[in-house]
C-alpha cells in the first residue's frame, strides 16, 4: 500500500510541476486582454474561494496575464450577467464552472460568436461549446469512495450492509459521474443482496442544509440502522455526520466524502468521515491558466491530450489523477502542501500523530 501512495503522490507532484512550467513559461510579457473566471458559490464546498481563487490568481500572476475572477453564489442569473459584463470589458477567454449545462451553455454559444473561447473547469457543461474542459478524472473519483466504503464495511466485519446513496446536485453533470463511479463497486454487491440500499436521493444545489434534511429522512426511513452513507461530496458527508451524531451513531457508520478540506480530514482522522478523495486543486488550476494564456496567444495547446464528449462533441481535455484518502494517508494532503498540518491537527495532536501526520 505504500508504494502505491507513493505512486499517487508522485503523478499528482509531476502534473503540479509540468502544469505550473507550462503556465509560466508559455505566456509573452505584454498579452492585451484579460481571462475571465466564474465560480460557481461558496456554499456547496469551500474549495472555490480557500483554493481554486488563490491557486488561479497565482497561476496567471506568474504567467504575467490579468485575470479576472468572479463568484456565481448559486445564482443563474448571477452567472449569466458576470459573463455578459466580462465580454463587454474584452476578456479574451472564459474559464467557467457551471451551475447547471443550460445556462453554461448559454454563456459558450454567446462567446463562441464574439470569438471567445471557453474552458470548461471541474464541471462539464452537456452539449455545450467549449474549447477545452480541465477536471479530474470523476468516474475514477466516484470508485475510489465506493472503494472506501466497500473497505469500511469489510474492515468492521459486516458481510451484509444497509446503505444509501446520498448524492450530488442532479443538474451537475460530475454528480452524475461520481455516482456511476461508486455504484460501479457498489452495485454488484446490491445485486447479490449482500448490500440493502436503502434509499438513493440527489441534494439539489450541492446545498449541505437540504443534505442534512434528506439524511435525516434517509436515516428514518432505515430505521435508524444503517452501516453506510454514500456521500458525495464532504460538505453533505459532514451534514450526514451531524444527523449521526445527534443519535449518537457517529462513527458506527461508513461515511464517504471527497475534496480533502480541513473540516473533511479532521472527521477522517477522528473516525466520522471513513474515507474521502483528494484532487489536487493546484494542479488542475495550473491546467486551465495553461490553457486560457496559450488561448490568449494564439499558441497551440499541447497540454490537452484527453477527450471528453459532452454529449454533442468530443471535448479537448486534461484529466486529472484523485487519490483515495483514509486516516492512514491523510498525510499525503499535508506533503503536498494542499492543507497545513496546524489545521487540521489543531486540537487533536495525539490522533494526527498516531496516523503519522
């Protein structure tokens, strides 16, 4: 297992480093126009503004090109009028993370006739007019928490499981992918009725408070016995944790996540959380900055040598590598750099350092 954390490690270090040379090294010093970013919200993961703002902002400093970046807060109408003001003031490129494919798409066709082109980031936009799209690998992200409640469940011993699927925003297309990916070693264990899954709800909007409602119906609704919850993100793992604990369940039951935040590691490490996935965000920031200032250019962009059809086209893409983290490789979050131990081990110092943190 190690030399496999090893190996994980070293592809994410070598996709950092390839991708940050290339951002920095492919931009001339004196590129007119701006890049134009929309994130989606603050609410659903902190990871927008903790650490794909800072890691863009610093992608593109280093590239010598100005970028502009913007917040969606949920809001469709938000976005829309975000791009409309961004293609007014000349942006060269927009890099986008949809709320929802429609209203994305919207925004690419009404580029594409300015003859601005677009990258899609993190989230693909269905049938939409993107040049590029930079994300990871999200099926593969969707196994490895399959894979981690699967390994929970065997870990405690449990031949027999009951389990629900508490999943992301139907309208977002990597929701979907995640699923695909953690029924995929799920399902044949429901097919053989060695799992019961229980109930199989999305949480409209990635909104953690709704997570939290739906959990507690879901809890309900199996009587309040459960082995397992399929999260799909930390953000609605963390809201199914407090609903575990307040009928003191917690930690009695397999809780995925993914996004490797401060609060997600800290449950991992303390047994809430019994696993999460970590995407390193600088990475796939370096990606996109590298691809929107070779847009700028007029260069090439030789760093996208995967397709991703989004259900019209097939999609120029770079994908990236996730990694599968329990209490006993938390630690390769802090290595890279992507969280600081004093965070996460703030006030429990003996549980980071019996996991090696």
């Amino acid at each position: 297992m190690t030399n496999r954390r090893s190996a994980f490690t070293a592809v994410l270090a070598a996709a950092a480093i390839a991708l940050t040379g290339f951002a920095t090294t492919s931009a001339s010093a004196a590129t007119t126009g701006f890049v134009g970013v929309i994130l989606p919200d603050a609410a659903s993961s902190n990871r927008w503004e903790s650490a794909d703002r800072p890691f863009l902002t610093a992608a593109f400093k280093a590239a010598n090109v100005t970028v502009d970046i913007q917040n969606a807060n949920g809001d469709v109408a938000a976005f829309q009028t975000i791009a409309d003001q961004m293609l007014t003031k000349g942006a060269k490129v927009l890099i986008l993370v949809n709320l929802d494919s429609a209203s994305a798409k919207a925004v690419q066709d009404k580029a594409k006739k300015q003859g601005v082109p677009t990258i899609d980031y993190d989230r693909l936009t269905l049938k939409g007019s993107a040049s590029y799209y930079v994300s990871f690998d999200n099926v593969a992200v969707g196994r490895l928490q399959g894979q981690g409640i699967k390994s929970c469940l065997n870990r405690a011993g449990k031949k027999t499981a009951r389990i629900v699927y508490l999943n992301g925003s139907p309208d977002d297309n990597n929701a979907t992918l995640f699923k695909q990916g953690y029924d995929s070693v799920l399902r044949p264990l429901i097919k053989s009725k060695a799992y019961t899954l229980v109930d199989d709800t999305a949480v409209p909007g990635w909104d953690n408070v709704k997570g939290g409602t739906i959990f507690e119906q879901q809890l309900s609704k199996a009587g309040g016995k459960l082995d397992a919850v399929v999260a799909a993100n930390e953000g609605l793992g963390l809201a199914a944790v407090a609903v575990l604990k307040k009928n003191k369940l917690n930690g009695k039951v397999c809780v995925s996540g993914q996004d490797a935040t401060v609060d997600g590691l800290r449950a991992v490490l303390q047994g809430d959380l019994s696993n999460t996935v970590y995407k390193a965000i600088k990475a796939e920031a370096n990606g996109a900055a590298a691809l929107a200032v070779d847009l700028l250019n007029g260069m090439p962009a030789t760093s996208a040598k995967g397709k991703t059809n989004n259900g019209l086209v097939d999609v120029p893409s770079v994908l990236l590598v996730p990694v599968g983290i329990t209490a006993g490789n938390v630690k390769v979050v802090i290595k890279d750099g992507f969280q600081k131990r004093a965070d996460v081990c703030k006030g429990i110092e003996a549980t980071c350092k019996r996991y090696g943190v």
